[in-house]
C-alpha cells in the first residue's frame, strides 16, 4: 500500500479570510472593533444564546467564568479526569481546587453516577465542569440534577463540542455558560482565541469588563481619551480583530466543514466497528448528538497491543495521529505531586491515556483518504499482533 499523508490536523482557510485580515489590517483598529462585536453576534446566533464573548483562548474563558463568580481559596470545582489540562488548570488558576471524577467506559464523559457519589459523601463542589468528550454531550440532565442540589452553577468546556447538541439544544447553552476554543485544528479557528456562551446578561457584562483589566469604561465609553477607572481586578484576556475576522470567515463555512467530518466519522465507524480489539465510543445515544471533533480508538486495557507499535505503524503509511489525551489528569506530574493522586484511583481516564489513538476525520481529509485511514488501522492492528 503507498504511502499518503494525511495529518492528524490542517487548517483549512478561504480567500475571504485572508481579504477579511487585510480590511482589518488597512483600517488601523486591531482591538475592540467592530469585527469582534459581530463575530460575537455570530457565534451567539449559532449557538442559541443571549450573549458570546470573544476572548484570548478558551482556558481564558474557563478562568474568567470562575473569576467572575468569585470562586476561589477553599472551593472545590468538579471536573472529569480525562480532559485536556486547561480545564482543571482554570480551577487551579481560580486558586479552587479540582474535584476529579472518573468518566464513562462508554463515552469519555464525565460519569455523572460518580459525581452524585462524590455529593452523596461530602463533596459540595462550588461549580461543576462538564467537558463534552471528542463533541459528544455529557448526561447533562444528570449534571444539572446534581448541580441544583448543591446549589452549583455549570460551566461546560465546549472546547470540542461546537454544534453538538443535547435535547435538541446545542452545547453552550446547557448549564450557565460555555467556553470554546479556535485553535487552529479545532472545528473552526481564529488563529488563536475562544469563546464564552451564556443567557446570564450580568455574567456577560462581568466577562466583558474583566478580560479587559477591568476598565470601568470601554474604550467607546470614553468621554475623554485615555481616561478610565479601574474598580476591580481584570486581565488581558481580548481578542483580536485580526481573529474575530478569520473566525467570522471560519463560521460562513461552518456547515460545510461540519458536513465533512460527519461523513468521515461514518467511513471510519463503519470500517473499524468489527475489529474486537478496539473499543469506539458512539457518535450519539438517545439525547446527544456529536460534533464529531475527531475518531477515537481505544487499545485493549491490558496493553496486549502496544499504542506506540499502532501510531509507529500509521506514520509509516502517512496517517497522523494523536492522542486525547496522553494521561488522566490527576497523573499529570503537577496534579499528582500537589495532591497525593497515585495510579489506580481513575482508572477508566488512565486506561484512555494510556491506550487511546486519535485519528482525523477534519475537513481536509477526503472520503478516500478515510477509507485509507480505516484499511490502515486494520492493518496495524493484524501486523502489531502477529509481531
């Protein structure tokens, strides 16, 4: 079989992206525009919400929510064990400290059973972090059972999840806020940057003003240039208007990227549903609907099939992998040395660091490349065992 080159990710930008950039570069406002203010009402449109707010990154996000809420020094803020880091680091960030939970055999998803557990014996987390595993939407009519009878707010990490939906509603707007992210391999990107969702008008606002150092006027609110207050602790937290342009352009093709990665994952799931070795978690169930981020493998829990020996195999014939994510994040060195965290106490999320191999199913790969993708895994798995 020759050889393909097929990365595990690839932005892909249009020509009114770059002709977007260059307006904004020739009209001398690079921040707090008029492009950032429409891309927000964009995204707020698309998601279903009263509000969007443009920010830095979606970790800025994470953190601003909790900021604004005033969490802090002796709460706890519950989140699942298998996330990518910038979840738990916002708590952290916050000065809180994350409640870990392990998450579904089945999905990914937090384990919405082990949350009401944690409650049951004493936990009384100040906000719950539900992450929507690889697109697909937790339990979160469970979440939010929980989260009221702890008297929690919800803050979903969207990261992964823009389209996906829940009920019929999209992720976003399932709990009090939502964060996403445009990196640039994400379902859409704008450079850099993400997104805070909610209906709450007063968390906007607080939002608004706190990724700015929070200035008690914007820079449009000035009756004189230069002039402001400052009432309250903020940060730099903004967004460009050179990436609210590439994220406006980004959303007009939204449903044509989205369109892709729904065909792959298919091509995927039904190429590599009968390899027994392999578990694959579903793309939907009775409630949600995945954004289909990218196509998870997982490698059976007592490593009789080497997860280096599988990646090693796939770039030999072109295929990029990666992996989401490479370690439960109470076992990342940082989490375990400050809390005592040892090996065995999360062992759904560690057996998914451990064993998990993400492949591409963005809009830069074809139909036949995923058809190539799903012959390669099947091969790798056949020539891994046999070696």
């Amino acid at each position: 079989m020759t050889a393909a080159n097929i990365p595990f990710g690839k932005p892909i930008l249009a020509e009114d992206a770059f002709s977007a950039v260059r307006s904004v570069l020739e009209s001398g406002i690079l921040v707090h525009g008029k492009v950032t203010e429409a891309f927000e009402d964009a995204f707020a449109a698309r998601i279903g919400v009263e509000h969007a707010v443009a920010v830095s990154s979606c970790t800025a996000g994470l953190h601003l929510v909790h900021f604004a809420r005033g969490i802090g020094p002796g709460d706890t803020v519950a989140v699942p064990a298998m996330t990518h880091v910038a979840t738990a680091h916002a708590v952290e960030l916050a000065g809180a400290r994350p409640l870990f939970i392990d998450v579904e055999a089945g999905t990914g998803n937090m384990d919405a059973s082990l949350l009401a557990k944690a409650v049951e014996d004493g936990a009384k987390p100040a906000a719950i972090m539900p992450v929507h595993y690889l697109g697909l939407p937790c339990d979160m009519d469970a979440v939010n059972v929980v989260a009221s009878d702890v008297g929690a707010y919800v803050l979903e990490d969207c990261a992964l999840a823009v389209d996906a939906t829940y009920n019929g509603r999209k992720a976003g707007g399932l709990g009090l806020a939502g964060a996403f992210s445009f990196y640039p391999v994400k379902h859409m990107t704008a450079i850099e940057g993400g997104m805070v969702t909610t209906d709450d008008g007063d968390l906007a606002a607080a939002i608004r003003k706190r990724r700015a150092f929070s200035y008690n006027r914007a820079l449009g609110e000035r009756t004189r240039p230069g002039i402001y207050d400052v009432d309250a602790l903020g940060y730099n937290y903004r967004m460009s208007e050179v990436e609210a342009a590439v994220g406006l352009s980004q959303l007009s093709h939204l449903d044509d990227f989205q369109e892709a990665r729904a065909r792959n994952d298919a091509i995927l799931r039904e190429g590599l549903s009968d390899i027994p070795e392999l578990t694959i978690f579903p793309d939907s169930n009775a409630q949600a609907r995945s954004s289909h981020y990218c196509f998870n493998i997982v490698l059976p829990r007592d490593g009789s099939i080497p997860r280096d020996a599988v990646v090693d195999f796939l770039k030999a014939r072109g295929v990029g992998t990666s992996v989401h994510y490479p370690s439960a994040v109470p076992m990342f060195e940082y989490y375990r040395s400050k809390y005592g965290y040892t090996p065995g106490q999360f062992p759904v999320a560690e057996w998914l660091g451990e064993q998990t191999i993400s492949l591409p199913v963005a809009p830069h790969v074809s139909e036949s490349d995923a058809r190539y993708i799903a012959d390669c895994v099947d091969d790798a798995i056949k020539t891994v065992k046999r070696g």
